[in-house]
C-alpha cells in the first residue's frame, strides 16, 4: 500500500513541479522585460514551495533565516533528494541563482525556466568550459551582490541516516578567488518523509539549520582544501544534531504524550488538594 501511495504521490509531485516551471517561464519573461531577471528563480521557488507545502503537508522551519540576506555569498547545501527542489523554494533568497547539470536544460518545460531564469549549466565532462561558466557566475554574484547557491556533494546521496558525501571543490575556488564569504545549510535527513529506497512519501517537518558566514577575503588558493574540510565538518556536526525529519505521525504522538502528562498533572494537584481540604468544623474552630 505504501508503494501505491509514493508512486501516486510522486505523480501530483511531477505534475506540481512542472505547472511550476510553466508558471517560471512566464515569470522569467515577464521579469526580463522588466529589467528584474535575478528575481525569476525566487519568485519561481516561493510558488513551488506554498503549491507543495499545501499539497503534501510538508513544511521547513528554517532557524537563523536572517543570515541568508548577509550578501554576497555563496550558499551550500547538503544534497539528499529530489525534494531539495522543495528545500530551494523556502530558503531561496532574492538575487540568488544557482548552478546544475546541463542535461537538464533539455527537460521540458523545467529546462526552459531554468535557462531564462539564469541559471548556470556546467558541463561536468568538460572541464575549461564548467571553469569558464563557473567564473562568469562569479562575476554575476559580485556585480549583483547576490548569492550563488550549491551543493558541493555535487549529487543526491539517497541517504538512509543523516551523513554527508565528500565534498567536491568548485565552490570553495569560486569563493576565495572572489573573497565571497561561504553560507552553509544544513537540512534534517529527509529519508523519513521522502525516499525512492524504501518508496516513503510522508507528511511532515524538515529542519534547517544556517550555520554562520565563512570569511574568505584573506584566503589564498593553497587555502581551498582546508575551507572546504573546514566547512564539511561544521555542516557534518550539524548534520549529526539535526538528525531525522519528524513526520506528522511522530510529532502528533508526541502532542499526545505530552498532553497525557499534563492530565496526569493535573489529577495530581487534584488529589492533593483533597488531601489538604480542612473539615468544616475545623475551619470554624481556625476562624474562631
């Protein structure tokens, strides 16, 4: 039964995603013509994330959001699933773009969007060319003060248990080479609400956790393979304390429980305070 309920979830998922990306391009063509482009893909993201929230009940509590306005930065997340995509519409800040794959330029409809939107295609087979648009998104960042949002995993890990894949470092040479501070993200593991292993589809919470800005300005490029160690173990730590997005069914378990205790509670102070109740001769004898 579970089975049935991912695969028909999944559909509305799909079709959810790709009404979103219809509406993206529209929204990148309108906002082109107003000279607004670097809005395109925010406001494509904050649609997806109300439409997938009020479809599947699923919602992110993001804490410390004010920092990603700290701009310019580069922004990195763990990548667990195909509900990143969900992730993207909630932390997503204005004037951010993001880089992917270039084979999904040729995804309909999604491919579309992305291109108008700005985003930046990196062909991973060819690498002076990734280097040339990964320097060209660079020079976009800063000329925008905006933000450039990866995930230096650099694929999805389907993890079944919070952890982390080794970080690839293209990020962290773009971040030193333009000294743009390094913004991680670190998301609660997700395999609880979403995961094609094990077919989950559920409702539930995810958590986010901004960790704080990572200054580069004084770095050099000898300096790139201990960033990016130093920002792995920061986002591992938190990866670790996060731990398991709670579904809806846990955390309602957990109202319950809590709400038992306060009952019990209460009969408690009940009891005692007939414990404690003075006979009515004796309060006429304490008021005499």
């Amino acid at each position: 039964m579970s089975s049935v309920v991912y695969y028909v979830k999944g559909f509305f998922a799909l079709l959810a995603l790709t009404s979103c990306a219809v509406y993206g391009v529209i929204a990148s063509t309108v906002l082109s013509l107003l000279g607004k482009r670097n809005l395109s893909q925010w406001s494509t993201a904050r649609v997806f994330y109300a439409t997938f929230s009020t479809l599947f009940n699923i919602k992110i509590e993001v804490d410390r959001p004010e920092i990603l306005e700290k701009l310019p930065a580069i922004l990195v997340s763990n990548h667990q699933s195909e509900l990143d995509v969900f992730i993207l519409g909630k932390v997503f800040p204005k004037r951010c773009s993001m880089t992917s794959k270039k084979q999904l330029k040729w995804v309909p409809f999604l491919g579309q969007f992305m291109t108008l939107s700005g985003v930046f295609f990196l062909d991973r087979a060819n690498k002076s060319t990734a280097i040339s648009t990964l320097d060209t998104a660079l020079q976009k960042l800063k000329n925008e003060k905006g933000a450039l949002y990866i995930f230096p995993e650099g694929t999805r890990s389907y993890a079944l248990e919070p952890k982390l894949l080794p970080f690839k470092k293209g990020a962290f040479h773009m971040a030193v080479q333009g000294g743009i501070p390094v913004i991680p993200l670190v998301a609660s593991n997700t395999s609880s609400l979403y995961s094609p292993k094990t077919k989950t589809f559920k409702s539930g919470v995810i958590k986010i956790k901004v960790l704080d800005p990572i200054e580069t300005k004084d770095l050099t490029k000898d300096d790139v393979a201990d960033l990016a160690q130093e920002v792995y173990d920061k986002m591992k730590t938190a990866v670790d304390l996060l731990g398991y997005s709670p579904t809806n069914d846990q955390l309602e378990a957990e109202t319950d429980v809590d709400t038992e205790t306060e009952s019990e509670t209460g009969n408690t102070y009940t009891d005692t305070e007939e414990d404690i109740t003075v006979p009515g001769e004796t309060t006429q004898l304490l008021d005499k």
